[in-house]
C-alpha cells in the first residue's frame, strides 16, 4: 500500500515538471493541442508503470523485512 502512495507522489512530483516544461514550449494552437493529447496518453502510461513499479517494490521489501521481524511466515 505504501509503495502506491509512493508511486501516485512521485507521479504528482514528475507531471508538475512535465507541465512547466510543457507550457514553455512555443509553437502554434495546433500543435499544442496535439502535443497535450499525446501527453494525456503519456501521463497514464506513466502512472500505471510508477504505481506498479512501486506497489511491487513495497510487496517485495515488505516479505523480504516486515514478515520476518513480526514472525509472519
């Protein structure tokens, strides 16, 4: 659970540095709204992988340290 937390964070922290990098790009309105619908797309790839991504590593650290220090097999 806590790796998801992680990952969701860490997706806020990555897309606000997308979004300041996005909106500092020049071109016209139609390559802007282009460009922001493939970032849509972008974003979702990227949240699906940084919640799995993380959800995995806390299962993973959690059945490797937390199970054996409560005695849980």
């Amino acid at each position: 659970m806590v790796g998801a937390i992680f990952g969701g964070a860490n997706y806020a922290m990555l897309i606000g540095t997308l979004d300041g990098l996005l909106r500092s790009m020049e071109g016209t309105e139609a390559e802007r709204q282009e460009f922001a619908s493939n970032v849509s797309v972008m974003r979702r790839a990227i949240l699906g992988f940084d919640v799995l991504v993380c959800a995995a590593l806390g299962y993973w650290l959690g059945t490797m340290f937390l199970s054996p220090a409560i005695g849980a097999e």
